[in-house]
RNA sequence: GCGCCAGUGACGGAAUUGGCAUACGUAUACGAUUCAGGGUCGUAGUUCUGCGGGUUCGACUCCCGCCUGGCGCACCA
C-alpha cells in the first residue's frame, strides 16, 4: 500500500495556501505567462470527469511552465449566468441567485481538492453585479460605437424555453438544450454587428495557433463567398430588385427568378390573379418548421407571381416565382435561377415545366450533360461567347457595372449576432426607452442596472424584468420624462465575451480594466477548453476583442494566440456519460480512494489529450502502482545512504542510467510543451524501471547518481502529480518547495552514445542486429557489416548491388 | 451530398522531413519471493499498421481508389 492518500493532498493544499505559494507576482509580469481554463458553469452536480479532464492537465501544463521560470497567471471563476439555474428555479422555487452561489461554493471547494495552482484572488463570477455592471458598459460602449442595434426580425423561438435562441443554438431545426421543435417569431430584437467584422475574422485565423480543424469551422461559419449583385427591373413597374450570384457568368442562362416567400417586393408585385395562391404559399411557409424548410432531400416547391423582370444583360423578359428553397436572410432574398447550371434550379425548371437555357459547355471531351454546373466555356452568351468561366464572370459583371445593373459584391453567412433574451437570469440590457427621446442608453454612472430580486419568472412568452415595476419604471436621463427600462437580458455569451480581459484586474471599481495592465497581460498564451465552442465563444470573443480595440481600449488584435481542445472522457461502455446510461464515473470516489494525483495522473496517462476515449478502471489501477514504485524507490534510497557509502564510479550501468535520465528529461520537456503528457509519463515510467534496475544488478552503488536521478524524477512528476511530489521531496530531505526548483535541462552530451546498434537490412527486411561504434564511418560500417559473421554467410553466392547507410539507425543491402 | 480527421497486438495507446513497427501501461503465461489470498520482483510472447493498387533500396508515414467510424456544414444562390 502507498502512504500517499487524500490525506497528502489536504496537508499539501492547507501549506500552499498558508505559504501562498501561487500568489502571482505583477512584478514579474515580463515573464508572464497568461494560462486560461474555459471557465464553467456553476452546476448543482459535483465535479464531472470533463471539469477534471479539463482542469488537471492544464493545470499540469501551466505547473510545467512556472518551474521553467515563467510568472503563470492561472485564473478561476464562473458563468454564472443562464438558462439551468432558470428552469431549475422554476421547476423547484429555488431562487436562482441562492441556488447559483450555492453551487459556487461547492465548486470552489471541489475545485481545492484538485489541487489547482490558482491565484483565487483573481476569481470572478459573471451573475454579481461587480462583474456584470462591466458587461452591461461593454454593450454601451458598443452601442455607442454603432456596433449594438434593434430590429424587428423573424427568430428562433423555442416554445419550451420560452426564449429566443441565436442561429447557432439551433441544431437540426430544435432547440439545443431541450430538444424542442424550434418555431420562427417576429420580435424586435437586439443585435450585435459582428458582421463588420467578418472578414478580419476570417483573416486573422491564419495567424493563429489552432488546431485547424476549429479554424476551417470558423471560416465555413463567416462563409465568405464572392460574386456579384445583378439589379433586374420588374416588368411594367419601377420596382427593381437585386439578386446575388457567384455564377455571373451564367447570366444569359437565366430563365426565371425565385423570391423568398418572406420578401417584401412579393406582395407588390404579385398580380392579383395569382394573390390567393400566393397568399396561401407564404402562409404555409410560416407554418414550417426549420427542419421541413432546410431538408435538402425535400423537393422545391414554388408559385409563380404572375409578375416579370427583365433580365440586365439581355433584356429578356422571364417568369418571377416564390420558392421556399430561397431563403429571406442570405444575399438579397432573391436568386436568379439557371437551370442548365444549377442543380437547385434544374430540379425546380423540370418540377414546373419552366424553359432550360444551356450557357456553359464543358471542355472538349468532357461530359457536359444537364446540369452542367461545372466552369467551361460560355456559349450562347452574346458577345461573351468563347470565353471561359472566370473571364465571362469578370467581363460580365464589367458591362453591367458600366450601365449601373450591378457590381461585384462579397456575401457571408455569417449573421448579426442576437444578444437579447426574454429571460430573468441575465445581466440586464442597459438601455431606457422613452416616448419622447426614443432609446436612450443608460449613463456609464447609473451601472450597474441590477437584477431584482423579487420577479415572477415563470415563462409566459414575455421578459419576466417587463412584469417587474420597480423595475420596469424609470426616468429618461435626456428628459427626466416617465420612461421604461429594456425588460430583456443579455445572453450568457456575451458575459463570456470578455472575461479574460476582466481577470487580471478583476478587483478594479472604476473600470471594466485598465487598459495598460490588460495590454502587458494579454493576449491569453493558451487558452484551453472544448471544442464545442469553436464557433460561439471563441467567434464573440475575437469579436468583441477587436470592437473593444477600435475603441483604443486595448491594443491588441487576438485574445487568444494558442488555443487547446481536450477530447472527451467516454464512459467505460465507449458511449457519452449519462446518469439515464448510468455509466457515468464519479470523480470523487476514486479521489477518496486513491487521491487526487492518481485520478489527474490516470487521464494524462490513459489518452492522448487531444482525442479522450473510454474510461477504464484497470488504468487507475496502473497509476496507483507507479507512485507506490517511487515512494518505494525514495524509501530504498534513505537505505541505502545509511547502510553503505557512495562508490564514485562511473561505468556502464551509470553511462546507461544517465543517458536514460537526460533522454526522459528531453522528450518529457518537449512533449508537455505539445499537451502529449501520456508519452511525458511514459518516459518517466522508463526512469523509474531504469532505477530500479540499477538497483537491482549493481552492487556497488554510485549512490550520488542514484540520488539525483531519483530527485530529477520527482521534480519533473512535480507537474502531474503535485501533492505526492512535494510529499516525495520533503521524504528525500529538501527544501520546501518542489515547485521552486528549475525544471531540469539535459545535458546533450549524455545522449551520445559510444556503441549504438544497427538494424541490418536485406531487401528492406530485417536479418540481424549488430553494435556499431558511433562514429564509425559509413565506407567502414558497410565493411564491418558485410564481412560479420550473422550476415557474411546470408550473402555466399549472391551479387551485393548497393548499400544503404543511414547513420545510427540501420543498414539496407541490396541484392 | 460536400469538407475535415482518424483506422496500429486481446485492450488503452506510441512511433509519420520515409529508415529497427508496437515505447509506456493493461491483460495473459511462466519463474522468484520468510509467497495463504493479495502484493512485490523478474522473464516472455503477440507475422505486422482497415482493404486494394502505386512510387521507393526501404512505406504506419507519400500518391490513387475503396471500406468503416467520428466531427463539421448542409438548398448560402
């Protein structure tokens, strides 16, 4: 049985607080080195094996750093806001605020018992009003800038939630967190524009290090697109509208165009003939679901309008149509459609019977049947007939900019970002609306706007701040008129928008922070978190980080320069955790049975960090046995320096046990760096076998080597396993503590080695393995090879063609 | 449907500027132990990188096609 237990982990805790050990110095702020953890949500549940996946081995990265000599700013705190504590309130009648700074609580505490190199004086909570009086200035200081805006817009409403969800809180047409079939309402809502932003989004990602897959989610979510905007006339009228293609050069292909059925020009242009049907398709388009309206397998379906445009660039007269497959908030509403070079188009052309103009033949010898939708070579296109695609584009889009038809014109998908919420557990939006002034914003002095208390917030479709009259009734700060507060929240993401600007000076009463300390404390060196959040979070928090320096509030361009994701712990059974599969694990037992150390060590060990996979309980088992070894390997070593002397020699088994030293301390240097701390302890597990091997086969010990190979392990556990490792160093008789020592170097000298072995190679197989001196010379070492006894008579009767020399590793004979 | 990533012993996983495949651990077997069980210590094996082809002296690594799994996007004009 090891002595290590939970026990060594509260002695260690209660010291590091007494000794503050992780105080951060903002002396040394040159050194600084900014690691974040994405923090949580402050859930009634314990601890999950995700906050501990997620938690431990930063905290083991960011421990590997300080001993390098870095000053690590490793922050802790909590969105506290949102909808779970909400719903829990209304289901239960527990206020959210006493259930939320309950849970707090008990995370704080769990969070100790991690053993996390934490500075708690930088910790900070978004649902307090010392943290959320600075949310509200950061959305008036956008507001001010013209980057926050109202207006009325069709959203995503969730009837089970009662609230708006943002586009990207849709998943397959429901609800993200409760499932429920998501219904379209028109609300006048606030948004903010990122949009602005959207293509310094998509280039700063490029210098970013990311993992690439976050990136490419990032840039398919801008969808940057390039085309034009081609302006048609509707037929007999003056009304005209734009349509945006990236096929320009498929222009005189047009045989129809296609409005969305939302689209204000449908009702003034449609004939009256045609007004019964097309009243009854936008009805029937309102009724559907987001799943109905965005099934590609769905077949097209449209109303002609009775109406005609005319086509810019011919002056051909074509049929106007509503179609749902056209959708009211990307481009301009409005397509034109061209069958021949469209598959969308196409199925809708051969649906109902509308006319399909081939503009684009194929190369020679390619097959071009319909739809060619393929770049080749345009044909029946006037004057721009023979060319290719690309020039058509450039050529066309040219003529009608010259009769000012249209132009060139760069689209995204990526949409304003909707930040109000028709909820009670928010951070209140910080505007007055007054009959005679309007919307007024509310005075940086007036912050924070606080939350009551005493609200009825049980759901009804309506903010519960707007039922609240202490609330709701204000003076206007223009005219000192009567006026109302805005009844919405703002959503939980824009808390999380800015918080790692707020924890280095979180204690700061004047200001969200202050503009110099942020600016030598940001950018974050490495933000680590799920991968769940590569296109909300991290999308809003660029965003606002780039907003909040045009302001000249900050002065750089990125907050986060290195960005991590943990892969996810899988239950033993291979499936996501859940209580309803009960295969979930729970930390706290085997924290209570092995400790701490054990438990963060068995998930550096037992997955690549990155990837995750499925718990197993023999792995723990595995860990527990490894720290037995070292605390026996420290116990053999007091032995040992009572019992004999220290022999002073040097000679093979010490060469080997040095090498294996400096090599553990090389790779486990490079790989913790890279977040690859399964190899890191699998190179220390070597070490120790290395120890205990020497132990075992040499007699008389250089106990010297000995000794500060066995501390060299230790310091470098320190990381991993922080309790049982100060616990080690204190056995061995030093100084407290471990985590002041210097992370060792190697010496680079004690990797080379005097003999390696070669593999020998006939025809690209392996035939033998034979020691060379090192620096034997490649001429030398294929004599030596050819001529030795395991590998001479496997060449009697043959020609040898070549030989392959690669030095230090093998040799390759060709026969 | 499109894009990206992955596929390695019984298992978790290592090794990709092409160079001794399976480090480390688990499980298994055998041996040792003042060895009941358990623990501890030591030793051992796992014809070979999803499938088929190609380039090369040499391919887990590069190229082409396919299969399987995961993630993302999904009428974006």
């Amino acid at each position: 049985m090891s002595s290590y237990s939970k026990l060594i982990d509260e002695k260690w805790q209660k010291i590091w607080e007494d000794t503050r050990l992780y105080k951060f110095n903002k002396n040394n702020v040159d050194k600084k080195l900014y690691c974040l953890e994405m923090f949580s949500y402050p859930s009634a549940a314990k601890l999950h094996v995700g906050h501990w996946y997620n938690y431990g081995p930063s905290d083991s990265w960011a421990r590997f750093k300080k001993m390098q000599g870095y000053e690590v700013f490793q922050p802790m705190g909590f969105d506290a806001f949102g909808l779970p504590a909400e719903n829990y309130a209304i289901k239960t009648g527990v206020h959210p605020q006493d259930s939320t700074l309950k849970n707090i609580e008990n995370m704080e505490e769990q969070l100790h018992k991690m053993g996390g190199m934490v500075d708690w004086n930088y910790e900070l909570v978004t649902c307090k009003p010392e943290y959320y009086k600075w949310t509200q200035w950061v959305f008036l200081m956008l507001y001010k800038k013209g980057l926050a805006y109202r207006k009325e817009a069709p959203v995503n409403w969730c009837p089970s939630c009662n609230t708006v969800l943002a586009n990207e809180q849709v998943v397959e047409g429901a609800c993200e967190r409760c499932g429920t079939e998501v219904l379209k309402k028109n609300l006048t809502q606030w948004f903010l524009k990122i949009t602005d932003y959207a293509d310094e989004l998509l280039e700063g990602l490029d210098n970013l290090d990311w993992p690439e897959k976050t990136k490419m989610m990032q840039r398919n979510w801008i969808g940057k697109s390039t085309g034009a905007e081609v302006e048609f006339n509707v037929y007999d009228s003056d009304i005209k509208f734009k349509v945006f293609t990236t096929r320009a050069d498929t222009l005189y292909g047009v045989t129809y165009v296609v409005l969305a059925p939302e689209n204000k020009i449908v009702d003034m242009i449609t004939k009256d003939e045609y007004k019964e049907e097309v009243t009854k398709y936008q009805e029937a388009a309102k009724k559907q679901t987001e799943i109905e309206r965005l099934s590609s397998v769905k077949e097209k379906t449209g109303v002609f309008t009775g109406a005609y445009a005319i086509n810019p660039i011919n002056s051909e007269k074509v049929p106007i149509w509503i179609g749902d497959y056209v959708l009211a908030t990307y481009g301009t509403g409005c397509v034109m459609a061209v069958p021949a070079h469209d598959e969308r188009d196409f199925a809708f052309a051969t649906k109902y019977n509308l006319p399909i103009k081939r503009v684009v033949k194929g190369y020679t010898g390619e097959n071009d049947d319909l739809p060619f939708v393929k770049n080749g070579i345009s044909v029946n296109s006037s004057e721009f007939s023979g060319l290719s695609s690309e020039d058509a584009k450039s050529k066309i889009v040219e003529k009608l900019s010259s009769i000012d038809k249209g132009d060139f014109k760069t689209n995204y998908r990526l949409r304003d970002w909707l930040v109000s919420r028709q909820r009670y557990w928010g951070a209140p939006i910080p505007i007055i609306h007054c009959d005679k002034c309007g919307i007024v914003p509310v005075p940086e002095e007036d912050l924070p706007i606080s939350l009551p208390y005493n609200v009825e917030f049980t759901p009804d479709g309506k903010s519960p701040l707007a039922k609240c009259d202490e609330f709701i009734n204000t003076t206007c700060p223009k005219c000192g008129g009567p006026a109302k507060r805005d009844p919405d929240t703002l959503d939980t993401f824009v808390c999380s928008s800015w918080y790692f600007l707020r924890f280095p000076d979180n204690k700061n009463s004047k200001k969200a922070f202050d503009t110099d300390w942020i600016n030598q404390m940001l950018p974050v060196d490495k933000y680590i978190g799920g991968a769940e959040h590569a296109c909300m979070h991290l999308l809003y928090a660029r965003f606002v980080t780039k907003a909040l320096r045009d302001m000249g509030y900050l002065n750089f361009d990125e907050p986060f320069l290195s960005l991590v994701h943990q892969g996810t712990i899988l239950g033993p059974d291979g499936n996501k955790m859940s209580k309803s599969k009960g295969n979930a694990i729970s930390p706290d037992d085997y924290i209570s049975q092995y400790g701490a150390d054990v438990f963060r060590l068995y998930l550096m060990f037992g997955f690549s960090f990155i990837e995750g996979g499925a718990w197993s309980d023999d792995g723990i088992k595995a860990i527990d046995r490894f720290l037995d070894r070292i605390d026996r390997i420290v116990d053999r070593l007091q032995e040992l320096k009572k019992a004999s002397t220290s022999s002073k020699k040097v000679g093979t088994a010490e060469n080997e046990l040095n090498y294996i030293k400096n090599f553990a301390i090389k790779h486990i240097t490079e790989d913790t760096e890279k977040f690859q701390f399964n190899t890191s302890i699998a190179r220390m597990m070597e070490l120790l076998n290395a120890l205990y091997k020497y132990d075992q086969d040499i007699e008389e010990k250089n106990i010297e080597l000995f000794e500060d190979t066995i501390a060299t392990l230790v310091t470098i556990l320190a990381p991993f396993a922080p309790h049982f490792s100060e616990e080690m160093w204190q056995k061995l008789g030093y100084k407290y503590s471990v985590f002041n020592v210097c992370w060792p170097k190697y010496d680079p000298s004690a990797l080379i080695k005097d003999v390696v072995e070669l593999g020998i190679q006939i025809n690209g197989k392996i035939k033998a393995k034979i020691n060379i001196p090192s620096d034997m010379e490649n001429s030398d070492i294929e004599k030596f090879v050819l001529k030795s006894e395991k590998i001479e008579p496997l060449l009697q009767g043959k020609t040898v063609k070549k030989v392959i020399v690669i030095k230090g590793r093998l040799v390759n004979i060709v026969l």
